[in-house]
C-alpha cells in the first residue's frame, strides 16, 4: 500500500520542481522580450525632432502646391 506521507511529499515536490521550471521559462522569456525592445529602440534611429507642419497655400509647402485648399463645392 502507498504511504500517503510519501506520497505527498512526491507530489509536493513535483508540484515544486514544475513551479521552478515554469518560473525559469518566464524570467527567459521577459529577458527576450526585453532584449528585442532594448534592440529595436537602438535602431529606431529616424526622429522627427523638428517638423514644419504645411500651414496653407503655397509654393514651397511640402506636399505641393493648394493641396490644403478647402473645395466648398466638394466638402459640401
């Protein structure tokens, strides 16, 4: 017949030993994931610090020429 004090002794470090496992999976997996997001900041290297925002009509606005021009017949 099966001791139950062995038995859940057993059972307790089996529970215990998983526990170690799935903790030792989670903490590599954050370790992961914050070594991808640590790389992908460094190599986002293009920021847009100054930006002149086009500010109507004209010949040197950047997406050309009237392109903010309001159609009221159109917007109608």
């Amino acid at each position: 017949m099966i001791d139950p004090i062995t038995a859940s002794a057993r059972m307790q470090a089996a529970m215990l030993e998983s526990w170690f496992a799935i903790g030792q999976h989670m903490l590599t997996y954050w370790g992961h994931c914050i070594d991808i997001q640590q790389r992908f900041l460094h190599e986002a290297t293009h920021h847009r610090w100054h930006v002149e925002l086009p500010n109507g009509a004209s010949f040197t606005d950047r997406y050309g020429r009237r392109a903010h021009d309001i159609d009221p017949e159109r917007d109608v």
